[in-house]
C-alpha cells in the first residue's frame, strides 16, 4: 500500500513494481444515469482507498473477447467490478515509485470499444509496465486510463431527451470532464498539468480527434491509434430519432409518455439494459453542433483554408499530433458483420458500390482497381473487401489528418504480424500495437516482435516528453515511422513503385486520375455496411 497526500484528499493507493497505482477515483458525479457529469473537486471520505478498481460503466464485458477473438492472446483478467449507472465515471493512476524532481508529463488512455464496449481495468490496457519502462528510459511519465459511459447511457439521445434537458453525447462529455479533472488535480499526484498527452485506439482515437473541437484547452498532444471521425461518423440527428425509437421497443415503451420512457431510462437495472440493447442499433456520438460542431471529411481537411465553416479550434492549443494504424486494420470488420454475409459478398458490393456512387464509371473504376467482380469468389472478395476497408476507414483519413495538421505531425504504420494462433494470425490487426504498446504481451513474443514492442512503447514516451520521436511527417519527403515485420525504422514517400509510405496506393491513383470522390466513396461504404 501507498498514501499519498493531496490539498484535495488523501488517496490509499497499490504499490507494484517500481508503480504505485491509484484505482478507481471518481472523477464525476451524475444526478441521474442521463445526465451531464460534474466533476468532482472534494472527496467525503477521509481517506479514499483506491486500491481496487471502481466501478465500470454499464456495458456486455467484452475484455476476455477482444483478448481471444481480437488480440489472440489471453492474460489473466482480474475480478469485474460491477456495474453502475451512477458511480462508474472513475479513472485510473499509475506513477513511477520514484522521487520526483519535477512534474511528470502525462499520458491520458481513452479505450477503445466502438462506445459500446470497453473498460479502465481491462488488463491488455494496464499501463504499469508501460510506466515502468519510461523509468527505464530516463523520462518516466504517469498514465491515467478512464471510463465513460457508453451505449445507451453514452449515446442515446432524441428530440424528446433533448427537450427533457438531456443534451446527449455523454460519452465525449464524461471524457471532456475526465480530462479537465485531471488538468486540476493531476499536480497533486506528481503530474504537469500543462503537459498533458491524450491517447486512444479506435473509438478512442476517434474520440482524442473529436475533443479537439473544444474551445477549451483539453491537452498539449494527441496521439490517433487506428481512428479518426471520417472512419466512424457522428450520426446526424434523424438516425438519433430512428435508434432512440428501437431502443424504446426494445423497452416496450412505443406507447408510454415521455415522462415514462425517461423515468425507465433513469432506473433501469444494469443487467436487464445490456440485455435489452441490441448490437445492431447505432448508438455513437452525434452532430450536435456543440461536442461535434462539423462532420469532418476528406475535402474539409484538405481545403480548410478555403472552408471558413470548417475549423478544429484544438489545433490553437494542441501543438503536437501523431496518428497511425494498422496494416490490416480493416479485418475488425470481420467481427461487425461481414463474416456472416461472406457468401455472395462480391456480388452484392457490386451492386451496392455501383447504387450509391453518383458515378457507374466510379464503381467500376474501384471494383476493378480491387479485382472485384461479381463472379469473384467469396475467399477472394472478402480478402479484397478488406484490403479496400483498410484504406477508406484507416489509411486515407490518417493520410488526411496528417496532411491537415497545422503543428508537428508524426506518422507511423504498425505492420507487425499477429504471432498468435487465429484468424488473424501473420496480420497486422487491428487494435495489435495497442496491445503490443502496453508491454503487457512481451512474454508471449518472440525476441523481434517484442522488441518492435519496446520501440513503439519507447517513441511514445519520447513523444509525451516533448521529443521529437522521429522526423515530422512531410507530405513531400514522408519520414514515416513503420513498426515491423520485426524491425522499425522511418520511409518516404513513394520509397518503392507502386507503394505510398508503405502502403499500397490504389486509392489516391483513383482520386489523382478523377476516377473517385473519397467522401461519396466513404459513405457508400458505410451504406454498404449498413446493408443498403
């Protein structure tokens, strides 16, 4: 145990190796389970013991799923909190046992999960060795993971909440407030306030991207791990309508009052709420014109000098950015839906792409440059359905950011294989160099992949420290940083034919020659996910 003495409480704390970790302090409090979180500044008890983890926020329990099924690999989890409505916005501490000579930067974890999944305790995202090595390093830095809420609590929202007093988007609302609590409190446990690095993977790298719309200061550096807003787009408010409308048959609430449909809102149990909200009912952060103000795109990012409506006022306070993803990101797609259409895949993307690109010409321009036809094979399309997602979701919007970023903008691609027996094992997945971040899975590489594990871990923490971790992207000469197979080290652009920074460049041809539109092409493959 470690008690650690602040001007705001007295925390009782896990001590580890060459870590302390504080578990579980509650950052917000609610009125209710719909409400916008205030964040605490006092603590009733006289000393809060943050030894265990808190509460989690009401969700399935995905941790031992994305271990097997995504990750691969299982490490030990340990015993679940339970779940609260009320009391689950809580994050994490851990800082080096060591003697502090000055503030310590600051490194803010949000998770990933598609807001709708995920958690602070979950062990594959556990910082302490992560921690331990910036030690190691000689810049040690304290990391802080957080909850938010998700699903329905996070993201539901209608015209009837709204007029209820319920503004919506909890979840980038419990970030925001995590993030302006530890601005205020994180000096007490040896951390610079003014020195602050967000970092998320996926639906938490988006999240990092959309905080930046904020007018207020949130954080010095984003890190963007295999997420960006164009990949998952805020929903416009008539789809709100439609998913609000699901979930309250889901209820048998279509024929309450509202006052009775918010009243089973604020009190339904945990259990009987995850149950009761299906997978397929879209329950993400929406276009409020307040949180999310613009939907971002690839013309607005590449032309924002002349888009006066368009603008990210985070990139007046956040002056460093550094943004990647992996080399067959677009496999996680296999776990939302399209295993289960593989047959008769190629056909019905043909028809799809060719309905909803305004170009006949377009389509086939895209199909062909992915030799997709409606004869292909469903083994061969669903292997080119992917290589395509990759690029539209992942690489093209990172590419983007990149590019638009006004301060110091670094690039990675994370191309090492999966080890472990699965699916994707010899793949790069998706969410892999989070995994492979944390340190958490090093006994279980070999000596290369865990060494590109220590280099990923290492340029990280040289970037929350404010070192430049390799050479600022530049559009013309690259300087990428690419992670694996085995090894690291930094390209250009167009190192070798056919190839841009590593990756295949099929998309940008197709954009260069006027063969396609990037956003119409974005959001006909979200029509295509969506089935239409």
């Amino acid at each position: 145990m470690a008690t650690l003495k602040t001007a705001f409480g007295e925390f009782r704390g896990k001590r580890s190796d060459f870590v302390v970790q504080y578990l579980g302090i509650k950052y917000a409090s609610l009125k209710d389970q719909l409400s916008a979180p205030e964040m605490v500044d006092r603590y009733e008890s006289e000393v809060v013991d943050a030894s265990e983890f808190g509460p989690k926020c009401i969700a399935t329990d995905a941790c031992e799923y994305e271990q097997t099924f995504l990750i691969q690999q299982r490490l030990e989890i340990p015993k679940s909190p339970p779940m609260s409505g009320l009391e689950s916005l809580n994050l994490n501490i851990t800082v080096p046992d060591i003697p502090n000579t000055r503030p310590l930067p600051v490194m803010v974890f949000i998770h990933g999960g598609g807001y709708s999944i995920g958690s602070n305790y979950w062990p594959q995202y556990d910082p302490a060795r992560f921690v331990k090595l910036s030690i190691e390093q000689g810049r040690p830095v304290i990391v802080v993971n957080i909850n938010y809420r998700l699903g329905v609590l996070g993201n539901l929202t209608s015209e009837e909440l709204h007029r209820a007093g319920y503004p919506g988007n909890n979840s980038l609302r419990d970030q925001k407030c995590a993030l302006q609590w530890i601005k205020f409190h994180i000096e007490g446990f040896g951390g610079d306030p003014e020195n602050v690095t967000a970092f998320g993977e996926s639906a938490g790298a988006i999240s990092v991207l959309n905080q930046l719309y904020s007018e207020d200061p949130l954080f010095k550096r984003g890190i963007s791990m295999s997420g960006t807003p164009i990949m998952l787009k805020p929903l416009p408010p008539s789809v709100t309508e439609i998913a609000y409308g699901k979930i309250m048959k889901e209820l048998a609430l279509e024929n309450a009052t509202a006052e009775e449909r918010i009243r089973r809102l604020l009190t339904i149990e945990p259990d009987e709420l995850v149950a009761k909200t299906p997978m397929a009912v879209p329950l993400l952060p929406y276009l409020d014109g307040e949180i999310i103000p613009t939907m971002a795109s690839f013309e607005k990012l590449s032309s924002t000098a002349n888009r006066p409506d368009f603008s990210i006022p985070g990139s007046q306070w956040c002056t460093d950015l550094m943004i990647g993803h992996c080399q067959h990101d677009g496999n996680v797609f296999m776990f939302m839906g399209l295993e289960s259409r593989k047959a008769g895949i190629a056909a019905a993307f043909c028809s799809s792409l060719t309905k909803n690109l305004s170009s006949p010409a377009a389509a086939g321009a895209v199909l062909q440059a992915y030799k997709i036809s409606p004869s292909t094979s469903d083994d061969e399309a669903m292997k080119a359905l992917l290589s395509f997602t990759t690029d539209i979701a992942y690489y093209a919007p990172a590419l983007a950011y990149a590019r638009f970023w006004p301060g110091r903008t670094f690039y990675y691609q994370f191309n090492e294989p999966n080890p472990w027996d699965g699916p994707a094992k010899g793949l790069a997945n998706h969410m892999l160099d989070a995994a492979f971040l944390f340190q958490n899975y090093n006994n279980k590489l070999s000596p290369e992949a865990c060494e590109v594990a220590v280099e990923l871990a290492k340029d990280f923490i040289c970037f929350a420290n404010g070192l430049p971790p390799w050479e600022e992207f530049n559009d013309a000469k690259g300087n990428v940083r690419i992670y694996g197979p085995s090894k690291t080290w930094i390209t250009g652009m167009g190192d070798y034919n056919g190839w841009y920074n590593g990756r295949k460049d099929t998309l940008f041809k197709l954009q260069e020659e006027g063969n396609v539109d990037l956003d119409e092409l974005s959001l006909a493959w979200d029509k295509f996910l969506a089935g239409q």
